[in-house]
C-alpha cells in the first residue's frame, strides 16, 4: 500500500501514543495484510516486530476466514490471552490493522480505548490518502 508524505509520520505518532499512555505495552504497530510492517514502535526487542507482523497478518486471515463462514461481518478487532502477555489486533482499512503486544496484567479497558481513538485516526488518515 503506497503511503503519502506525512502519512507514515502520522501512523508514527500513534504507535507512540500508545508507547507513551499503555505503560505495559511492549510493541505497537501498524502492520499489512500481508504481514508487512509498516511503522512500529518496541521497548525491548526490535527483532520480534517483523515476526509479529507475519503472525499477525495469518490470524487476520484465519478470523477473516471465520467471520465470512459465520456471515457475521468483517473482523473489527481480535485478543489473545497468552501466559506470558495478550496481543491486540484491530482492523484500521482492509488491508492495515494494528497489532498491541502487552503484559498480561494490561488494563484491557485501557488498551481498548486508545486503540480505538488511533485505528480511527489512521483510518481516516487512510482513506484520505486513497482519495488522493
């Protein structure tokens, strides 16, 4: 997906949001449906972004897959309970979502909410740009 200028500037300053207001958040990302990242932002291991985007870009497909066999609409957000911490997916365009990677002790209200307030900004930053 080709980005305008400013564009990745912009979803850049969301990842940071969520850095700064989600103190447990370890990675936040914007990532494509073809497990691509597009901006990121890592506390501790950088390494782990591009494998994060994969593996997040297949469980969007799977669920995508599920949603259309139930007939219930196109995913709008995605939470795995893991031992060692949750990861958050939310659905931005068609082909974007956004990946939280957090502790599992997070404030999932919390997560919810500025994860919403971003995937709406970027969405509309987004589709702005497709008009374009």
């Amino acid at each position: 997906m080709p980005l305008g200028i400013g564009v990745e500037a912009k979803l850049k300053e969301g990842v940071i949001r969520i850095m700064n207001e989600i103190e447990d958040a370890e990675v936040a990302l914007f990532a494509t449906d073809e497990g691509l990242p597009v901006v990121f932002e890592s506390r501790y291991n950088v390494g782990i972004v591009d494998r994060l985007a994969a593996l997040s870009a297949m469980l969007f497909g799977v669920s995508r897959k599920s949603s259309n066999i139930v007939k219930m609409g196109d995913l709008v957000h995605l939470e795995l309970a893991l031992e060692m911490g949750r990861l958050f997916l939310f659905r931005v365009v068609k082909e974007v979502f956004l990946v939280i990677l957090t502790s599992p002790e997070t404030n999932v209200g919390l997560v919810r909410l500025i994860a919403k307030e971003v995937s709406k900004a970027a969405r509309e930053l987004l589709e702005g740009n497709r008009r374009r």
